[in-house]
C-alpha cells in the first residue's frame, strides 16, 4: 500500500492510499481522484520522503526562543488546521439542518415567507433558482459538497 501526499488545484493538501504508483497515475487519469474540501479533480501527487534529516534546522533552532519556534510550528501547520476546522463547520452544517433535496427553492421560498416553521436547510439548486432566490431577497449560501462527503465525515 502507498500514502501518497496529494494536492489539489486549490492548495488543499490531503493523503491518498493507493495499491500502487500506477494504480494512482490510471487512477488520476480517469479524474476519480478528488479533493476532500473541494471536490476538485485536478490533483497533483507532492514530493516525500520517508525520512527526513532536520540536523541543520535543529541547529539553526539552538539559539532561538521557545517562543518564536511555536509561532514558526504554528505557521507550518496552520493549512491543514484551516483544513480540519473547515471539515468541523461542515459537520456541524450538516448535523444541524434538514436535507430537503432537490425541493430547496421551494422550502427556502415557504420559510422566508412565513408560510412554514423557519429551521435550517440544506439542498441543490441550479443556478438560475439561485438567482432567482437572491433577487427576492432569500439569503442562500452555495457550498460545493464533496462526493466524499456524502458518505460518513472522518
């Protein structure tokens, strides 16, 4: 098995496990590959390595606070933490409203006009129906969902 560092044209860096090197290229090739965040197909393999040798950074560190090599640690690590909080919020969306599907226009519509109990929702729209509901003054918010998500969030 190979864990494969990936990233994709939006920056998002994720791992992927494959059988194989060429198990990921036949796989890349037919775009069944797709970003965990965003869901984009164009993904690019990074460089790794199984060891690395942090000799001469250790001793770049000697002299330096504690403090300012936290806050050097912090920045290095702030990607997949903006990653992984994002994974929270969606979670959360998710936990928290009601799917309705393809009838989202619709429901959206019936809450904002009082004709049914307001509560949280979530569904597809195309865009001309959101267009539409934002000409009306229904606030909406598009949020693209990865296939990956609609299974069960890890």
């Amino acid at each position: 098995m190979k864990v494969l560092d990936l990233r994709c044209t939006n920056g998002h860096g994720f791992e992927g496990w494959f059988a194989s090197e060429d198990e990921f290229m036949t796989q890349n090739g037919r775009g069944q590959i797709e970003c965990p965040l965003c869901a984009d197909r164009i993904v690019s393999r990074l460089p790794s390595a199984p060891r690395l040798n942090l000799s001469s950074q250790r001793e770049a560190v000697e002299g330096t606070p504690p403090a300012a090599v936290a806050d050097a640690a912090v920045a290095d690590a702030s990607p997949p933490q903006l990653q992984a909080q994002w994974m929270q919020a969606v979670r959360r969306m998710l936990d928290n409203t009601e799917d309705v599907g393809t009838q989202f226009p619709e429901e959206a519509r019936r809450i904002h006009y009082g004709e049914i109990e307001a509560r949280g929702i979530r569904g597809q729209a195309s865009a001309d129906e959101r267009r539409q509901l934002l000409d009306e003054g229904i606030e909406i918010m598009s949020l693209p969902m990865p296939a990956a998500l609609k299974g069960p969030v890890q």
